[in-house]
C-alpha cells in the first residue's frame, strides 16, 4: 500500500457496481482512490463510495495504527469520493477539513458539515513537518470546486477526477509495478469523454496551470498512480481537450426493423474494403459510454437513423444530443437512414450537426422503406471518407 515512503495508498476496489454514476458500464470494475501523507502531521487525501466504510477505516488503521489523521483534504465533493467525510470526523473529531472555496457550500448541503473547514486559494500551503501540500484550483474539471493538491517534497499531485480511468486496480495500484496503460488506456479515453467531455477548455486551463509543476507521479482519485507513463496520460488529455483525433470513423446507428442497420453493416463494409479505420454500435441495444469513446478517437461521425414520429429515432437523438453537449469540435459528420411514408431524419441530423459546427460532409442518404443496395451507393461515401 505505500505508493513512497510519505505516501500511502487506503483506496478500495469496487467490483459489484454495474453502472458508474448510473449510466456508464463497468468492465472492469472501479476504484476509488484515497491516499495518506504521513509526516510529524497526517493528511487524508479525499474519502471513498460509501459502501466501503469499514475497508476504508480498515486501510487507515493498518496504514497509521493509532496515531490521529490532523487534515482532511477534500480535492472534490463529488459523493463518490465525499460520503464518507462525516464518518472520518466522528472517529478522528479534532481533524480539520482542507477545501477549495467553492467546496464550502457543497459539504454543507452535502453532509451538514459548517466548522472546522479551512478554505484554501491558489498557492496556498499546508505544513505537515517535512512535508508541504500546496492547493490548485481547477474549475470545471469537471465540477466547480475541483482542485488539485501539490505534495512538493514528493512531486506528486494528487489530482481528483484528473486523469482518472475506468477499471479496478486490485493488482497495479501504481503503473510502475506492472504494464499498465496499455491495458487502461481505452478505460482512460472512455472514463474522460462520458464524464470530462464537456470540459476540454477547462482542462486545457488546467493542464497550463499545473504545467510549471515538477511532477513525479500522479495519484488520481480513479484508476492507476501514473509513474512510468505520467508523460503519455497527460500527452493523452492534452489531445482528448483539444479534440484532436486520429482519422478513422465511429459508425452510430438505431435500427427498428434493420433496414437502416443493413446500410450501416454496408457502410462498415465499404470502410473496411479501403483500409479506413472505423468502428460501429448499434445504439437500440448498446450503452452509448462505447460510443462516446470512439468519438473522441476518430475524426468522423457517421450516424444512421430512420425517421420517428416525423424526427429522429430517439436513441440516436439521444447519442447526437451527448456529443453535441460535449462541445465536440473539429469532426465530419456523414447521415443517413430509412423512412416509411415521409422522411426527415436526415435533415434533422445534418441541420442539428451543422449548427454545432460539424463539417457535413455531403447530403445524407435517406431511403424509402427497404435498404436496396444498388440504390444507396455506400461506396461512393467510402471513397468520400476516405479522401478527406
């Protein structure tokens, strides 16, 4: 459990959760990441999910014994990693809570809590002895109050939800004791864009602000400590805040009787015969967390729909409506889909992209009840994707 020799890891692994926040699958499961800096004074760096009170006390308590934890450094108010704040008061009642200004409102309306909180501002610094923790605001990433804690001594900063990742870490709680941003890097891009997504400005503000940094090691309140590859995870956020992406195509599509799924498998086809990288979800059945993730790889969007009560077969309004809200930038978009007696979800889905600031990258291929090949010329959009 000892990331160093001031530095101990009491996280925990959840593996029963399905849904992250409600929404996103878990593969792997998740953990939350909670961390002491033990010097002649101890700081507890944020709590975890509430459903792990007694592993939590547990892991305190082999990592100290019985000496007392003076400062609870709160980086993010988020109940995941938040909930267990009052309990770390009742067993240690003298400890004083560490927060941003903006955290102050939260931890009220949250748990109640009004006294013995210390508000901290940029460049601000706590003394444990030998050891000194400086405070960084980074608002909106992703929520308000977020901010990131500066071991200096250490060079370590621990960051929130900052370059955290999907996945338990039941066997590599840092990456230097096996290989593993190979094994998370998809978990990273698909934890960053369901969750940060929205916030590519905010973290490219964060990234310049912390760049002045000597950094060792990154200890995020999600997934693995970053030793070895700290380089390639923050090289990898810089990329996913600037939207940046490789060239390649994330196929969406819902289908109600599989006639716009059979112009979707055409089109895969299509890609795959010219050596284009795509890859496609079926939104009726698939959660769009997969989705989301290949949006923020590749540098097109073709997106399949038939028309519903005159609009826009709801799953996939639903997927546009996310990328959309994620201010989702510097993308192609291509339409297509069936309809029965009048058509419209095309040019719903092109004008809805269009006025986000997506390329259109030609008129959308809409057709009249059955999919007939020789009459929707998926070749022709492959060759058109291809060369642009």
């Amino acid at each position: 459990m000892d990331i160093s020799e001031r530095i101990r890891y009491v996280g925990v692994n959840d593996l029963d959760k399905v849904l992250f926040e409600s929404q996103w699958p878990l593969k792997y499961g998740i953990s939350y990441n909670s961390y002491l800096v033990v010097d002649e004074k101890i700081a507890l760096i944020d709590t975890v999910d509430i459903a792990f009170k007694k592993e939590f006390y547990e892991n305190i308590r082999s990592a100290i014994g019985e000496r007392t934890i003076d400062y609870l450094v709160v980086n993010h108010m988020e109940p995941d990693h938040s909930a267990l704040i009052s309990f770390i008061r009742s067993e240690y009642p003298n400890i004083e809570i560490v927060m941003n200004p903006k955290a102050v409102p939260m931890i009220n309306g949250f748990q109640g809590i009004t006294d013995n909180i210390t508000a901290v501002k940029d460049g601000d610094e706590l003394n444990l002895g030998h050891t000194t923790l400086r405070f960084y605001a980074i608002p909106m990433v992703h929520w308000p109050e977020t901010m990131v804690t500066y071991c200096v001594e250490e060079k370590t900063a621990f960051s929130g939800d900052a370059f955290g990742s999907f996945g338990s870490v039941m066997n590599c709680i840092t990456d230097t004791s096996c290989d593993t941003y190979e094994k998370y890097q998809d978990e990273i891009i698909r934890y960053y864009s369901n969750i940060v997504g929205k916030f590519g400005q905010p973290v490219q503000n964060a990234l310049k602000k912390l760049s002045s940094l000597e950094l060792k090691r990154i200890c995020p309140t999600h997934g693995p400590v970053w030793e070895t590859h700290l380089k390639e995870v923050v090289a990898l956020y810089d990329k996913m805040s600037r939207y940046e992406t490789e060239k390649g195509v994330c196929i969406v599509y819902g289908s109600m009787y599989g006639n716009t799924e059979k112009a979707a498998l055409s089109l895969a086809d299509e890609l795959k015969s010219r050596g284009v990288k795509y890859a496609i979800h079926n939104l009726s059945f698939e959660n769009p967390s997969y989705a989301y993730e290949d949006v923020f790889k590749y540098s097109i969007i073709a997106a399949g729909a038939p028309t519903y009560n005159n609009d826009i077969f709801p799953p996939v309004r639903h997927f546009l409506y996310g990328v959309c809200s994620r201010f989702v930038r510097n993308h192609s978009f291509f339409s297509f889909g069936s309809y029965s007696w009048a058509g419209g979800s095309v040019k719903l889905m092109d004008e809805m992209m269009a006025a986000h600031g997506f390329c259109i990258l030609t008129e959308g291929l809409a057709f009249k009840q059955g999919y007939r090949k020789e009459e929707c010329d998926m070749g022709a959009v492959a060759d058109l994707i291809k060369q642009s």
